[in-house]
C-alpha cells in the first residue's frame, strides 16, 4: 500500500526541521545594555526634582521598561558596577543638562564600554508637570494630583 503524498510531505517537513539547525533565541542573542544615567533637561520650578532619588527611580524605571520590550539583556550590577553608575547617576542629576547632544552621546557611549555593555542607554526628562485637581461636595472634598513627566530616552 502505497504512502500518502501527504503524510510523505509532512515527515519530510518534519525531518528537515529536526536536523536543521534552529536560530538563536535567547539571552546570548541579545544585546547586554546598561542605563547609565537619568539627566535633567529643564530647571526644576518645585525643589522636589532637585532630590536626586528621582534621578535614581527614574533610570530603575527606563531600564525595566526597555527589559519589558524582550529585546535586552542588562549587565549583572556588581558592587563596582553600582558604584560606578551611582556616581555617574549623581553627577548627571545635579548638573541640568547644559552639553551640545554631541557630547552628551559621547559620554554615555565611553562608560557602556567601560562597564561592558554593547549597548549604553540614557535619559533625560524634558519637562515635569503635577496636574491638581479638587472636588466638594457638602462637607466632603477630593484633591488628586497627576504628575506627568516627558522623557527622551536614547541609546549608542
């Protein structure tokens, strides 16, 4: 009894399969990337945005969103690596982003390399606005705040 042309198409699409060799998918195919630094762009009007915790929060908070994508892998964070970006961290925060875009593509650039990333990932927030807004009604009241905050995120 002779096979089916059908079943015969398909074991030998499913041979072929097995023997050929399958892509690389994985951590290892990926780019390693840091997120060096979260800087300022504008001059803050609340005193609140000079606290550099902000600075700190918002490059933990760059670097999962870009996780999240799939398409990265980040550099393991060893003490010498935290201290490193801590300090780069610190200095970016406090001084509001007066370099050309030129320079400021460099130094991001130089400390990937440094740290052993393929990739060197940066921020900085454009502007930062809080939004009130309070109802009444009678003797009762609701006040919310919205806090938006406008990113450029970019990466050599």
């Amino acid at each position: 009894m002779p096979i089916p042309r059908a079943i015969l198409l398909c074991a030998l699409l499913l041979w072929g399969a097995v023997l050929s060799p399958a892509p690389a998918q994985g951590q290892a195919s990926r780019p390693l990337v840091v997120v060096v630094s979260v800087s300022r762009g504008f001059s803050p009007k609340n005193a609140a945005w000079r606290d550099q915790r902000l600075g700190f929060g918002l490059r933990q908070l760059v670097g999962e969103l870009l996780f999240a994508t799939g398409r990265f892998r980040f550099i393991e964070e060893k003490d010498e690596v935290r201290s490193a970006l801590r300090t780069i961290q610190e200095r970016k925060w406090k001084d509001a982003a007066d370099s050309s875009e030129s320079e400021a593509a460099e130094q991001p650039r130089e400390w990937g390399k440094k740290l052993g990333a393929d990739w060197a990932a940066w921020a900085v927030v454009r502007n930062a606005e809080v939004i009130r807004s309070r109802s009444f009604l009678g003797p009762f009241s609701r006040g919310s705040s919205k806090v938006i905050v406008k990113v450029r995120v970019s990466a050599v």
